[in-house]
C-alpha cells in the first residue's frame, strides 16, 4: 500500500509569496512536490469559494501565503483574507473536516527560505492528518 501523499494547494500573492517560492527554487531550497501553487494578484482576490472549491475538487490541504500585515498592495487584502481563512477554519471544524486544512501564512519576495519552510512544515502537518474527508465521501459515492 501506498503512503499517503496530501496534494496541497497554495494560494500565492504574486508580489510576495509567488517570487519567494521561485526563489527557494532557483536557490535550491526544496520544498515539496505535492504543493501546487495557483499565482493569484493579492490574497485579497482569494474568496472563501476557492478555498472550499479546492478541498471539494481533491485538495487534502489549502494555504494562502500572502505579503505581511501592513505591505499589502491593494491595501487590506491580506487582512480580508486573513479572516476569509478564519472563516473557512471554523466551518471545516464544525463539519469535522478540520480547520487545520486552512492555513494563512505571510511573508516577503526575499524570503524563499520561509515559503520553503512553511510549505515543508504545511505538507507534513496534513500528512499526519491524512486524507481530506471530502475526497473519502467522494470516492465512496462513487464507489
Ligand atoms: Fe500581496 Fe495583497 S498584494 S497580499
């Protein structure tokens, strides 16, 4: 039997997080296969249906890595994503899929070493807590 590797979905600003991540690439910080980055133009444009789309379409856990507090572009993105990801925390917990599936993470272009960690440290922690439930149901529909 094969060991359960999570897909994870990254939600990555542009200005921060997306180039961080190129440059853990190119620096030769490894981060994780499993984690599929979508470049999105401020966290602020993530809404609570793409996080929930991802989970419904397979995604075993979403993080949403933006600029920090403060250095958002388009001003309060980062902090209406921030709560967008509280949001959808707290409802996973309540249909007890887990609000650890969800996590907000914040960081500049320069930091490749932190997207590198968070990404490492995410995909470990949704390892550990195995399948999304929702891709389980789905399969056992369609079973
Ligand atoms: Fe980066 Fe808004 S521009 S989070």
């Amino acid at each position: 039997m094969r060991a359960f590797e999570p897909i994870i979905v990254a939600f990555a600003c542009e200005y921060c997080a997306y180039t961080a991540a190129d440059m853990a690439g190119s620096l030769g910080m490894s981060y994780p296969p499993n984690v599929k980055i979508i470049r999105v133009p401020c966290t602020g444009k993530v809404d609570t249906l793409h996080l929930m789309r991802a989970l419904q379409k397979g995604a075993d856990g979403v993080l949403v890595a933006g600029c920090y507090l403060g250095d958002c572009h388009y001003k309060n993105g980062n902090l209406r994503a921030q709560q967008r990801v509280g949001y959808v925390s707290r409802l996973l917990d309540e249909i007890g899929i887990g609000g650890e599936r969800v996590m907000m993470t914040f960081m500049s272009a320069g930091q490749g070493n932190v997207f590198a960690q968070v990404a490492n440290e995410f995909t470990e922690k949704i390892r550990n807590l195995g399948p999304n439930p929702v891709k389980l149901g789905a399969g056992k529909a369609a079973a």
